[in-house]
C-alpha cells in the first residue's frame, strides 16, 4: 500500500501533462475504463490462478506490474518543458509554495471542488461499506448476493466511463458532475422507500451511470483550476488526499450514523444523498476548472 501510494499520483498526474485540457475528461474516462477491466480481470483470474496454486496469483501480479512500470518508463515520454521546469523547482516541499500564488478565485474554486470530493467520497463510502450488511439485513440475501447487487453499479460505471467524458466535453465539467450528483441522490432516496432486490438493482445500475457522470470528470476540474500546467502534480495529488480523509473519516461517521438509528443499515440511501447535496452546493460556488481552450 505504501508502494502505491508512491507512484499511484505520479502516474495519474501524467494524464494531464499529456494530455491538453479540452480532452482531460475524455482521457480520465479511458483510464477509469482500463482500470475497471483491469479489476474484472484480476478479479476473475486471480480466482483460477488461486485454485491452480495458491501463490500464482502473486507472482503473475507482480509480472504485471513490472511491464507495466517498463514500458511507462520506456515508452512514455513527458513533456521536455514540463521536465526542465521540475528540474528547476526547489526539493522537498518548496513546490507547494505554487498554491500560496494562485489568483483569488483559483483557490476559492480550488478549496469548493476539494469540500466537494471530500464530501461526495464521505457519501459514497457508505454504500461501499455498508452495502453487504443492508443486502443481509434489509433485502435479506447474502453477502455474496449482496456484492453482485452492488457489482451492477460497478459495471455500468465502467460502461459510461468514456460517454461521460464526452458529455462534459459538450456541457461542461461543473454542469455535468452536479447533473451527476442530484440524479445520484434522486435514485438513493427512491432506493430507501423501496427496498426490494428488482428495485435496488434497477435503481444502483442508473446510480452507476450517474456516479461515472461525477467521478470521471472530477479529476481534470481540479488540475484545471490551477494557472499553470507546471504545478498539475500538486493538484492530482490534492485530488487523492480528499479521497483518502474521506475513505478514513467516511466509515466511522458512516457507522456512527447507523448506531443512532438501531443498525438500520437503510439509512445508508439517506446519509449519501445528505452527502450529495453538501457535494452540490460546494460546487455551486466553483468558477473554475472548465477545459481551457488551446492556444
């Protein structure tokens, strides 16, 4: 987990060095794309290789990942400015110095869109967390049935990955996420009212879709709120430490909530939606992080 926390921002904070701004969301949904068929796969052929020997799995993993680090090493090239302005950037903590610099209205837009990545992960961590305990105790499946009910929002968010980087492209990031959010929260409070297996299946592959309408293009918005493409490793790595406060803080609030209410773990399609709308109205007030047109 160390290992990945290193090189897991620096490999995504390439995208948009790579990649000009007006086709960041499109590219960020071609990486969520692989990387979901990349967790199929694993998921799936982790599985066999576990049954044909128990370390296999492991080691095949580790192959994996050593040609994936050779040819990001010997195949990707970035950008020789980009590379030159690194060099010159003083070591340690001296390039977060870029953040104190910004224009007023950069880090208003900056600070609004993290509030609302933190709350929105906070949100949707309960679904993750809780998920197989609602299946159990509400529709009263499995645990396993419970995770394949949850699997079809998985697998429509990987479907519309692409199409919502495209839609974003057409009306804009900070349109599109908020679309995202309020259909999400719509189809959870509906979920709560119904809670039978056809209905939370049908409801969780729509809130799949929307959830793709959100994640996918938040990522390119918080590299873009930034004025200069010299600092976008800053801000990727801005990106991932809301996500992760919220994936320590999100369960324990999380479960806090569902103790207050007696183990009613369908309260969990009422507290992502409460997390939803704290989500919107940060967003609301964010002015930056649009595609920037090319020069």
């Amino acid at each position: 987990m160390l290992a990945m926390a290193v090189f897991r921002t620096p490999v995504i904070a390439l995208m948009p060095d790579l990649i000009p701004s007006q086709f960041r969301s499109q590219a960020n949904g071609v990486i969520n794309l692989m990387g979901g068929l990349g967790g199929v796969l694993a998921f799936l052929g982790g599985g066999i290789l576990y049954k044909i020997y128990r370390p296999l799995p492991f080691w095949v993993g580790g192959l994996i990942t050593l040609i994936a680090v050779g040819i990001l090493f010997w195949k990707v090239k970035e950008p020789k400015e980009l590379v030159e302005s690194a060099a010159r950037q003083e070591p340690g903590l001296g390039i977060f110095r870029g953040l104190k610099d910004i224009p007023r209205e950069n880090a208003r837009s900056l600070t609004l869109l993290i509030l609302a990545i933190f709350f929105w992960f906070v949100g949707y961590n309960a679904i993750e967390t809780f998920f197989s305990s609602y299946g159990v105790a509400t529709l009263g499946v499995s645990e396993s049935t419970a995770s394949m009910i949850l699997s079809v929002a998985y697998i429509t968010f990987i479907a519309f990955s692409i199409p919502s980087g495209f839609i974003a492209g057409r009306i804009g990031r900070k349109r599109t996420i908020i679309i995202g959010l309020a259909a999400f929260t719509v189809l959870l409070v509906v979920a709560f009212f119904v809670p039978v297996v056809p209905a939370v299946v049908t409801l969780l592959a729509l809130g799949g879709v929307a959830w793709s309408l959100v994640n996918i293009n938040s990522l390119p918005m918080v590299v873009d709120t930034s004025p200069s493409e010299e600092v976008l490793g800053t801000y990727t790595g801005l990106y991932y430490v809301a996500g992760t406060l919220a994936a320590v803080v999100g369960p324990i609030l999380n479960g806090w909530v569902i103790d207050l209410t007696g183990r009613n773990y369908n309260m969990i399609f009422l507290v992502t939606p409460a997390f939803f709308v704290l989500a919107i109205l940060c967003m609301l007030g964010v002015t930056k992080g649009e595609a920037k047109v090319a020069s």
